[in-house]
C-alpha cells in the first residue's frame, strides 16, 4: 500500500492513457481517485507532458513533491508509434476534424517513404500546429484557431528526432465514386478533385494509403507536425489517425496503469 507519507513524499503514476480522454481529465480522475483513498482536501497533482485527445499511451501524473520533478520528465525522450495516412489534410492533423483537402498519392512507396525520411531526422525546425497547446501572445493557439483568427503566425522552433522508422505500409484501395459533400479549401498544394471521398469525422477514406511509424524524439516535437511536414516534402498531403506515448525517459507504457487500477495500486 503506499501510505499517506509516501504520496505526500511524492510518487509518479505512470497512466495509459485512453483515447478520446483530456491529459486533463486523466488527471482529475486521479485527483479523485486519491482524494477519496486518503481524505485530502488539498494536495499538489500534475502531468509531465500532454497528450493530444486522441493519443493513447504513457502519461505521467505527479503526486505530492514528485510535482517538482516535472520540468525533469518533461525534458525525457519520448518513443511514439501510431499511423500516417497520406493522399488528404486536416486542420489539426490528426482525426479531431474532417478532412479538408485530398492530393495525389499514387506516387507514394515506401521506396519514396524512405528517402524522403532522412529530411527529419536530426535537429530540425518545426511549425507546431495551430490546433495545439503552445502558446503565442500568451494565449493558446488552439483559442486562436477556434476563433478563426488568421492573423495568428506560429513561429517554427528547434526539435530533435534521433529516429523516424516505417514499420510497415500499406497502399489505398479503390476509389469511392460518390460525391463529395464539400469542395475543399484553396491549398498551396494541387488538389486532384477525382480523388474527393465522402467522409464522416474521425473515419479514414479506405482508398488512402496508410504507413504506421515508430519515432523516438526529443521534447517539445510534434508528431502532428512531422505528419504535416512529411505529407508536403511527397507532393501530397497526410494526417495522423493514430498516435501512441510509448516511453518518456526511462518510463515505459508497458508498465503503465489504467485509470481503473489506479485505486488498487495505492491500496494494495
């Protein structure tokens, strides 16, 4: 069991993190969680890193004085692996919104994939997106982008990717022929109109090809982004449909908690 003196001491929880919850709400679930188990009112509870709604994987929630180790955590490496989708764009860059615009892909192997890979490997600039936590003028750019605001320039900052790996590939099937349900936005890439597919939110077009990836970067990188950049650098497009927090540090998801055993870790 660990005791009233040892949470007040300062554990990490390492949590694996569900799809379609908050970093957020993981934490008050916890919160909760710990409040209940020890009657406290008051106590210190934060993550070492967010991870997007959509991403599952390793979150590491801080109690009591571990809360002073979190600039520490968050310094770590991370290992990520998850899935491209190439040939479309979303506005975020990953399955938060629809698709907005679709591009040529048939010229996409994984011949093509890996050399094009080296372009981000190394320290390399990179443009966070606007639908994302960073902040600019004080604010989060994701308030800017709810509000449409295109004034708002994010500017691009130093990451570090020690690896970028394909770890397998898979072609598009066919096209759908039914109409789409809008035209696309005006994009700086070509559009191939015959390649528009109808498509309800948080669903990936069959005809797309896909790519599932394992990255092991440094702070401060976003896989969204490397999508985005990696999509532009092949003449096409890509999202992700799929993101997972494998390790930061020496933390490993695989020795991770769900938030249904968390209880039962700190009463055992």
């Amino acid at each position: 069991m660990v005791t009233l003196e040892q949470l007040q001491d300062g554990i990490v929880l390492p949590i694996d993190k569900p799809r379609q919850w908050t970093s957020f709400q993981a934490v008050n679930k916890i919160k909760a969680v710990v409040r209940n188990t020890y009657g406290l009112k008051k106590f210190k509870i934060g993550h070492a890193g967010t991870l997007d709604p959509l991403a599952t994987g390793l979150l590491l929630v801080c109690v009591g004085k571990a809360t002073k180790t979190i600039p520490t955590l968050q310094d770590g490496d991370k290992v990520y692996t998850g899935t491209m989708v190439f040939g479309a764009t979303t506005p975020c860059y990953d399955l938060e919104r629809p698709i907005d615009n679709y591009y040529p892909y048939d010229h996409i192997t994984p011949e093509l994939l890996q050399q094009t890979l080296p372009q981000f490997t190394g320290t390399i600039l990179q443009v966070p997106p606007m639908f994302s936590a960073v902040k600019v003028a004080g604010q989060r750019a994701y308030q800017y982008a709810r509000s449409d605001d295109p004034t708002v320039v994010i500017q691009p900052k130093p990451v570090n990717v020690y690896s970028f790996e394909i770890t397998a590939f898979r072609p598009g099937g066919p096209i759908d022929d039914e109409p789409p349900q809008q035209q696309p936005d005006n994009s700086q890439l070509t559009t191939t109109n015959s390649q528009l597919y109808k498509n309800p939110l948080g669903t990936v077009p069959a005809h797309l090809p896909q790519a599932d990836f394992r990255i092991h970067c440094g702070k401060g990188t976003y896989i969204r982004s490397l999508a985005r950049d990696l999509g532009l650098a092949l003449g096409s497009g890509a999202f992700l449909s799929a993101l997972r927090r494998e390790q930061i540090g020496t933390y490993s998801v695989a020795d991770a908690l769900q938030l249904d055993e968390v209880e039962a870790y700190l009463t055992r």
